[in-house]
C-alpha cells in the first residue's frame, strides 16, 4: 500500500546511485542516461566540485530568509546577469519562475493580455498552467487565469494580427521542450521580438530546459540575436538543487519593489551554493563547446542507423527529439532501450527525446549509438 497520490506513472525500480553519465538502480543494473533528470543534472552525477560545496555550506548555515543581505545571490545573480545588464529574482523552480515573469509583466505595462503558443510548457501552477499551450494539461483545472491567448508556434500572420497595444508580453520557448523538441525558426523569433518593441509589450523567453548549456550557449537565445526582455530559468540552474530564477532587463526594476513579490525559501544558501558552482563549472571545464561537439556526434550517428520508423531528427545543442512515424509505439521503443540499458524520455505524442549529460564524452556517445542500434533492431523484429 502506498500513502502516494498516483499523479506520477512510476517505474518499477529506484534509482539509487550516479556516476557521471551512468544511473543505477536497486537490482544493481546500470543505465547511460538520456534524461539528465529531465533536464536537470546537466553536471551529470556525483560531481566533486558540487558535492564538495554543498557539503561546506551545509555545515555553515542552510537557510536564511530574504530579510538580510545575501551574497551568494549578488554572485550567482552577477554570473547570469552581467553580460546583458539583467536583474535577478530567484525562487525554487521553473513555475514558480514563470509566475514571476507574468507577474511582472502584467505589473510593468498594467496590461493583461499575454500571447503564448500551442504545445508549449511552463509549468503546472496556475498562471503557468494558463500559459501552457496544451489542453490535456489544462484538462480538469477550469476556469483558468483569464487573458491568455495561444497561437500556432512559428508563424508569423496569426501573431501580427493577434498583438496589439493592449498585450502585456509575449512569451515563448526557444525550442520547445515538452510539446515536442520543436526549435523556433530564427528569422520568426526575430520577427516576434520586433513585433513587440512595436507594440511596446514584453518578450518573455522560458529558458528553463534550454538554458544553462543545454542547447551551446548559457541561454539559447543568444544563437537567435534577440534581447529577452524577461527569461526565466531553473532545471539546469542547481543540477538536482531546487532552484529557479527570473532575469530582467533593469528597467523593470522598479515594478517588482518591497512587498510585489517573493519566496520564502528562494535564493536559499544552498541552492545559491550549487547554481554558483555550476555556473563556475560550465565555464572552466568548457561545457558549451563539448555540447556542440558531442550534439553533431550524436545526431550523425543517430542519421546512420537502420531505423525506418524515425521520420526526422531535430533539436539543438544537447536537447534533441527523434520523430518517430505515427504508428510506432513510442512506449515500446522506451522500453527496448531501458532493457538495452539506457534512459530516455518522451516528448508530444511521437517524438523520443534525448537530454543526455552535458559532460558526456564522445565514448559515451559511441556506446549510446551501439544501445541505440540494438533496441532498434528488437523493435523492428517486433513489428
């Protein structure tokens, strides 16, 4: 008997242990993982580094609340913010950093409509929920946070014709994580950001799969030549600590003063502790360039197998979606691959997405090719 709430489709088994790219569970069975948590340990598992600084400030102090001076946010705030004059706002997650992005938006142009975008995800709360592009998640929580309207990912004529001087913000995925591994085209993203210094409304860009090295860069906006005027981030953020944050252009400083917003467990020590040291490390031990090189490695190799069920493969940096043709059985595929011994998730209705480790080595990428290959020949004996 379980005093659980079945909201979540468990596995079987516990994961009980990581090393670097490798999970392994209570049977003693061990997994190359293609999730990274979801997204999250993009350090992968059991780094010295993080593990060594949370240890230290553990036995410091845990926790204050945001009534005194932090400076372990002024330095982690100073690493995310000082390339493109930010300010930060941190909380404890990628909805509650998406709350604060519409809340903030709303407060800063004393306007209510936000445009968002079909088969998009930013979260499970309720201003995030509204913003949410998918009626299955929406399914059951009605009536919804009013003023949010949703358009057709990557075209322009809907946009031009449903923003006027009455949007608050638009807001958006680079590439869109959980309706299907979809990057937005750069010439339409660069019309989105144009559209709304016309309308003089906000450009919201969720960052919290993207951001913190997943797809190259600190935030996967910077391939696309725009100027978020809000991003919000998380995941990534603390590779397994809770932690999220919203960055703002400084001029809308002023709209989020004492008493607007905060969180009571937000910006904490430790979490402050793990975002600083993963920021530290995905600069000194190169992360973004090894991204770029182990995603063409991956995604070639992955071009080479005999699959005749992928349809196309898509994606950017380390967050790629394998398009599967309709009647493949997404669930079965996931399943020979677990069985093969390695990890990944599903995305939309056939897309299987890949989020391995942003330290993933070019050996790791061969032996995840030779999983690759082995589960694809079971399934295709199958059908």
């Amino acid at each position: 008997m379980s005093y659980l709430f079945s909201n979540y489709q468990r596995k079987p088994y516990e994961i009980m242990s990581g090393n670097g790219c490798y999970l392994t569970d209570h049977t003693g069975k061990e997994y190359l993982d293609f999730t990274s948590g979801i997204g999250v340990c993009n350090l992968g598992y059991g780094n010295k580094k993080l593990n060594s600084a949370l240890k230290k400030q553990a036995e410091k102090l845990w926790h204050t609340p945001n009534l005194y001076q932090n400076s372990l946010q002024e330095e982690v705030a100073e690493k995310l913010c000082q390339r493109f004059d930010y300010l930060a706002y941190f909380c404890n997650s990628g909805a509650e950093a998406n709350e604060a992005a519409i809340k903030l938006a709303r407060k800063k142009t004393g306007k209510t409509q936000i445009i968002t975008f079909w088969q998009s995800f930013h979260g499970r709360t309720y201003g995030a929920l509204s913003a949410t592009g998918q009626k299955s998640i929406q399914a059951g929580f009605h009536p919804l946070v009013p003023d949010f309207v949703h358009l057709p990912f990557n075209e322009l004529a809907p946009l031009q014709k449903a923003i006027t001087k009455k949007t608050a913000a638009v807001m958006l995925e680079v590439v869109q994580g959980e309706g299907g591994v979809l990057p937005a085209d750069k010439e339409w993203l660069q019309a989105v950001a144009k559209l709304c210094r016309e309308n003089d409304c906000l450009l919201i860009v969720d960052e919290v799969q993207t951001g913190i090295g997943r797809c190259g860069s600190l935030f996967a906006f910077e391939d696309y030549a725009i100027y978020p005027d809000i991003v919000t981030l998380a995941k990534g953020l603390g590779n397994g600590f809770p932690v999220g944050a919203m960055l703002a252009k400084k001029e809308l400083g002023a709209s989020f003063l004492p008493g607007s917003h905060g969180s009571t467990f937000g910006g904490n020590k430790m979490a402050m502790v793990a975002a600083k040291t993963v920021l530290t490390e995905l600069d000194d031990q190169n992360i973004y360039e090894n991204v770029k090189m182990r995603s063409e490695e991956l995604v070639t190799g992955l071009k080479k197998l005999n699959a005749p069920f992928i349809t196309s493969i898509r994606g950017k940096g380390l967050m790629i979606g394998i398009v599967l043709q309709e009647e493949t059985n997404v669930t079965n595929l996931m399943l020979a691959l677990e069985t093969a011994g390695m990890l990944t998730l599903r995305a939309g209705e056939n897309i299987l997405r890949l989020l391995p480790p942003l330290i993933i080595t070019s050996t790791e990428i061969i032996h995840g090719l030779h999983i690759f290959e082995k589960a694809f020949s079971k399934l295709s004996l199958q059908e």
